[in-house]
C-alpha cells in the first residue's frame, strides 16, 4: 500500500477548518499538521485550493446484491459511491434471497470483500418470525437490524405487535426502522384508485405515502424504543411533523435518533412535474416546506445523519404507471455534490456536512477508528474542489442503472480523490479498483 502526502488542503474536522496536510502510511493517518513535507512518500496530491473531509459513511443504502442485479451490484454501486466521496456504506437486506438469516448475511460479506471498492456492513433484515437470528446476531461486526414497520417486499413487513415488542426488547444491537403505516396507505391507495383507475398521476405520491402514514409508524417505533430501552434510529425522515418526536442535541447519549436523506433535502413535490417516477420513492418526497424543516432539524440537531437510501432501479422499470413504477432513486455518486449545493446556498456549513455524513455516523454506530480525519485512524478521505462545476450525464454516471434524478444538473463543486482505508481509489476522474474496501468493525 502507497504512502500519501496531502498537502495544503483546507482540512474540514471536528467542527473546525484548517490549512494543513494530513500523512498516510500503511492504510491509517499517520500525521496531520501544517508543515509534513519533507518526508519521504510514494504519492503527494496537492490540495491547495480544495477542501478535505473524512469520507462519507451511508448509513442506508440498496446495492441490489443478491437477486436484482440488472439494476446494480456491489462493485458498481460501490464505485459510484467512491466517485462521489463516500468511503463506507452499510447495505440493506431487501435482496433476494433476504438477508434474514446469519449466514445469508455472512454470504453477503464474502461477496463484498471480492467486490466492493468501498469499505462495507451489511443488517440483518427483521420478519416475523426470526427474532431467534437477530438474538444470534455479532455486534461487533454487524451494523444493524433493520425493520421495516411499513409496506415492505415479501415477508419483509413486520406488523405482528408481538414480534415487534420482542424485537425491540431483545435486540443485541441497534434497530433501524422505515416508518410508514401499511393501512393508512391502503386506504389512500383506494382512494386515489377510485378516482383515476390505475393512471394515478405520481404527483399524488406524496398524498398517498401521506404524513399520517409516516407519523402513525415513526411515532410507534419512538415508543416501543422507549418503553424497552432499545437503541432505536429511524430512518428518512420526510415531513415536519415528525420531527417533533426526536430532541434537538448533540447524538451523545441518544438512544433514539433520526436520519434525513439526501433527495429529502434537495427536492420538493413540485419536482414531480418534471421528474415524475424518477423521484418516486418511499417515503415520498412530500412539501417544499417540509423540506425547510428538514433542513432546519439538521441544523439544530434533531436530525442526527444525513444518507442517501440509494435504490437503482432502470429506466424501463421507471417508465411504468404509478403503481408499477418501483421507488427508490440512484444517489450516492451525487450525494456529497448534492449537499455542497447547500453549503453554497449558506443553508448548511462545511463542519456540519462532516459532522452529519461521517463524524455522527461513526459515533451512532460505533465504528471503529472511522470517520475522523484523526491520527491512528484508518485514512477515509474525500478531497472536493469546491469551485469547478461538475455536470452529471449519461457519460459521467457510474452506477449501473445509468442514469440520476440529477441528469443536466451542473454542480458547483467536484470530487477529486477519493482515499478508502488510505488507498487511492479515485483522482481525477478515474477509479483505481486494484484495493478493495474492508469490512467495518464496531465497539460494542
């Protein structure tokens, strides 16, 4: 493995920046100072003039892996999280088969350590009836269990009261849940369908994945965590209302925290006009000013980690009717250029982008020797040109479905290396796959 120089970059850590250039030897961070020329290294990138942060860590992604991968796998999906500055991700179990079982969920880390540029983890998927796997589950080397307490593939939805009491009074680590209530978006669905047959527009995605629907589940896990003391994290947040539930505060000592996507934040329902099913996703993108008060919560603290949900599916597949058009949107090569904009909008500073994509995401998973640009610390870094505009196209697209919801949109900034576990693995527009990421370690 190449030692690497980083000099003059403009170092964005733990709520501070600073010029200064940041030494890696043997995959970790050897030294950050003002001054480590002179040493002898493999590789100096220049980074004056460009902005340094420790890497993305995604707490929330679908790589496809088992099952749909005509839409993408783990060594696309993973490239195109390294193009775009995310280091590490974690990977959710609505594959098929389902990572429901311990050794299904070993398989998937067999898989990724052949393929996956980035570093990687992946949950064990709840159902009704393997709470015995989840009590079976590693801490240490697992990041989650994921629960989906709403309209889910297969047996994936788990609704029975008492599997769900038992999940959350039994689980060795920490739950994450997809909150949106199945009965609720049944009736609208037949609402909607009485008027409109089965040619609902999709702009009444939002009306129909409702606020009611996301609050009368999110609001359900907050209490079962609180009644059984369990470590709870409720995924994509999407409307006002639910913010409520979740404290404003730093994350130490949370038990119960929140997350917001990247896709939340950026768009509005009056985007559906003219992206349509390309935006579809669950839960929906619902009101300009619900996305204000998600970004305001992600200021003030309520909102703990920002992600993405990336969920490739095809253009064909988009192209479909309403109900048979699959949600979920390609994000996670944007996703970091995404949250830029908003730095140049003065809506979010360059500390807090830090802190809610990689500094909070380390603290709330306890990960090991991840997300601070510390010394000792395994070298996951992104370095971005905050001033060279970036054009998302076809050409430039690297997951495998081929296309974003950003398509002709010109970024103000760029991502110009991206360095996994202190290799190289993208600069300059190309990716260097000769180093696949590692599997990420937890303190528990």
């Amino acid at each position: 493995m190449k030692s690497i120089l980083i000099t003059n970059a403009a170092i964005v850590n733990e709520g501070q920046i600073r010029s200064g250039d940041v030494l890696i030897k043997r995959g970790k961070i050897e030294a950050v100072g003002g001054d480590l020329g002179g040493r002898p290294v493999d590789l100096v990138i220049e980074g004056a003039g460009k902005t340094l942060l420790p890497g993305l860590i995604d707490d929330q992604v679908h790589f496809r892996e088992p099952g749909y991968t005509h839409k993408g796998d783990i060594r696309t999906e993973s490239r195109a999280a390294v193009a775009g500055g995310t280091t590490s991700f974690m990977e959710m179990p609505n594959t098929n088969p389902q990572t429901v079982t311990n050794s299904l969920l070993e398989a998937k880390f067999q898989r990724a350590a052949e393929t996956s540029l980035a570093n990687f983890s992946f949950y064990l998927g709840a159902t009704n009836d393997n709470v015995e796997e989840i009590k079976r589950v590693d801490p240490v080397n697992v990041c989650g269990v994921k629960v989906f307490m709403g309209a889910s593939t297969g047996n994936m939805l788990v609704d029975n009261p008492e599997t769900l009491e038992t999940i959350f009074a039994s689980s060795p680590l920490l739950i994450a849940t997809h909150c949106e209530d199945t009965a609720t978006i049944k009736a609208n669905e037949q609402l909607f369908r009485a008027q409109y047959g089965e040619e609902v527009p999709v702009r009444f995605h939002p009306a129909i994945r409702s606020e009611e629907a996301c609050y009368r589940s999110s609001s359900l896990a907050v209490a079962l965590a609180r009644k059984h003391g369990a470590r709870l994290h409720v995924l994509h947040i999407s409307t006002a209302r639910e913010l409520a539930l979740f404290p404003p505060g730093p994350i130490a000592g949370k038990h119960i925290t929140a997350e917001a996507c990247v896709h939340h934040l950026f768009f509005a329902e009056e985007d559906y006009q003219t992206q349509g099913a390309g935006i579809k996703c669950n839960p929906a993108i619902k009101s300009a000013a619900d996305r204000a008060a998600l970004q305001q919560a992600v200021r003030e603290d309520r909102i703990d980690v920002i992600a993405t949900d990336h969920a490739p599916h095809t253009r064909e597949e988009k192209a479909q009717l309403y109900f048979q058009a699959p949600s979920g949107l390609p994000l996670i090569q944007h996703a970091l250029l995404s949250l830029l904009e908003h730095y140049h909008r003065g809506i979010f500073s360059l500390e807090l982008i830090a802190e809610k994509t990689s500094h909070a995401v380390a603290e709330l998973y306890q990960i090991d020797g991840r997300g601070y640009i510390r010394e000792g610390y395994w070298a996951d870094l992104v370095l971005v040109d905050l001033n060279r505009p970036f054009t998302v196209g076809p050409e430039n697209v690297l997951s495998k479905c081929g296309w974003s919801p950003f398509d002709g949109y010109t970024f103000r900034s760029t991502v110009d290396a991206t360095i996994v576990s202190g290799h190289l693995a993208y600069h300059n527009g190309r990716l260097n796959p000769v180093e696949n990421g590692k599997r990420l370690r937890f303190l528990r």
